[in-house]
C-alpha cells in the first residue's frame, strides 16, 4: 500500500486535523506488516518517535522499554498519546517533516514547487469527503 503523506503540509487544513491524520497514519504505517515484516524492523521508525518527544523510561534510558516492541498496538498507543499531548504547531510541522523524510530519498519540498496529479489516494479521498462534511471545499 502507498501512503501518501504530503497533505500534512497542506496550510489550508487546521493543525488539529493534520495531527489526528498523522495520528492514523503513522498507526497504520506501524500495524502494516508489509513494510516492516517484524517488530524488531520498526526500532529505527520509532526512534524517530523517542527522539522527537525524548523519550525515557522509568528507570531515565532513552526511548521506549524494550517489552513495548512486543506489540505494536502498545507502541502505537504511546505514540499516538505524545502527539495528543503536542500542542504546538512548529514542532508538529518539524515531526511530520522527519516522519516524511524517513520514507522518501529527498527532503520534503514545498507543494507549491509540485504539479497536482489526477490520481487520487485514499487519503486524499477522506480528506475530500471531510471537507465536505464540514461545509468546505
């Protein structure tokens, strides 16, 4: 599956959104079996995670404690409970921007440096139909 994740740039949709989309995304990038066939595989995706929110344990070591790799719904709990917890925008914009660079050659570029395509995503699907749900376009 393809995960297109530009859309968290996009400065016409509010923060909050963009977070709850990040929040889904990265849980069902963590979850999806194809791109990290073991949980030992995920350790340098999370530690983007353990590094952004400097995460310690409670014994003061960095990141997450090892029994949290065993189940991947607990690791993505956590996650998802740091970004709730982020309220602010710069440092969200900076997550998101590590989150793309992980999984693209290039750093991320403006959109407007880039062609729209007709092709659409699934994601781009659910951002439409929230849109409209909201009475926007």
């Amino acid at each position: 599956m393809s995960y297109d994740i530009k859309f968290l740039f996009d400065s016409s949709m509010s923060m909050e959104i963009r977070k709850y989309y990040f929040m889904g995304i990265s849980t069902q990038i963590i979850l999806d079996r194809s791109l990290f066939s073991s949980n030992d595989s995920l350790h340098p995706l999370i530690t983007i995670f353990e590094d952004f929110f400097q995460v310690k344990d409670k014994d003061g070591n960095d990141g997450f404690r090892p029994y949290l790799f065993s189940s991947r719904t607990l690791l993505c709990a956590r996650i998802n409970r740091l970004i709730s917890n982020e309220s602010d925008s710069t440092r969200l914009k900076k997550l998101f921007e590590s989150f793309y660079n992980f999984f693209n050659d290039k750093p991320y570029e403006s959109p407007a440096s880039h062609k729209r395509s007709n092709n659409s995503t699934l994601l781009q699907d659910m951002k439409k139909g929230l849109n409209r749900k909201n009475g926007s376009r």
